[in-house]
C-alpha cells in the first residue's frame, strides 16, 4: 500500500507539472492527430484496445505500464470516446483508481453529476460503485487505471451512457 502511495504521488507531481506545459485548447485538441497527442503526453498510448471495443463507443486505446504487483494501464480515449457504465465489483477490497494524465475527460457515478478530469486529477472509485468515464466531446484524454487487488473480483459491463446525458457535457 505504501508502494502505491508512493507511485500515485510520483505520477501526480509528474502530472500536474505537464498540464502547465501544453495547451488545451478546445478547438485545437480535438483536431489532433494521434499521433500530435501523443507528443502531449509522457506514457505510451498503445494499441487499440480491442479486447474492450464492445463496452466503448469510439476509439480507446491501452497500454500496459505494470503488469506485476500494481497493475496500471495508460487508457487513451479518442474526442467523443467513452466506455459504458460498469462495476468493479469485489467482496471486499477492490475497486480502481483513475490518474488523468493528458487532454480533458469526465468521470461520473450514478446518480451523481460528472466530474470533469484534467492532467493530474485523480478519482479513486471504491468497488461496487456503477460509474463511466471517458473523453470529452472535442478532446483527447488519457488516464491511468490502477486496478486495485482485492476478493472476488470482477467487472460487469452494463448499458451504453446515453448521447442525450452526454451531449450535455462540454
């Protein structure tokens, strides 16, 4: 646990300092390419993330950056791109903690207003929490995904998040 402390504080410092360094501009980030954003952001963007393609609406794309002890996956949405509403779902421990670090995104909870994610800012979502998170409407944006151990765990992928709700977003 200390470990991740550690990590997670390291990443922000890191994070929190690029977002001062490049522009955000609406209009211009959602106009880059993938390849231009990539130059925006310190960890890799990876492959499409095809494995998951039927719980996204547009491109997202995955890269591993641990795969022992911690896992932590860099995810990168395309503008518009979000995953549907799931579940970390654990019998006790679990759940996932999200590092935004490049572009603009949006993290909500059912039920609750979303929240809207910048380099540096960090969601910690505890298991059995029904929530999305994804790109906003005219911009890039990557975060970590910690996954967070725990018993029992797994994830249910449920419904699409409306274009009607997220059309609302800016």
């Amino acid at each position: 646990m200390k470990n991740l402390f550690l990590l997670t504080l390291t990443f922000l410092f890191l994070t929190s300092n690029l977002g001062f360094a490049f522009s955000f501009n609406k209009k211009e980030n959602s106009m880059q390419t993938l390849q231009e954003y990539q130059k925006t952001i310190i960890f890799p963007i990876g492959n499409t993330n095809d494995a998951y393609a039927k719980y996204f609406i547009g491109q997202s794309y995955i890269a591993p950056i641990s795969t022992t002890q911690v896992k932590i996956y860099n995810v990168t949405f395309e503008p518009n791109c979000r995953n549907n509403w799931h579940i970390h779902k654990a019998k006790s421990g679990g759940g996932q903690i999200l590092i935004a670090v490049g572009g603009r995104g949006y993290y909500q909870e059912w039920g609750k207003e979303p929240i809207e994610m910048k380099p540096g800012d960090v969601i910690n979502i505890p298991a059995n929490i029904k929530h999305w998170h994804g790109a906003a409407p005219n911009s890039w944006f990557s975060h970590l995904a910690v996954e967070i151990d725990g018993i029992e765990t797994s994830n249910e992928w449920l419904e699409p998040v409306n274009d009607e709700e997220y059309n609302k977003l800016k």
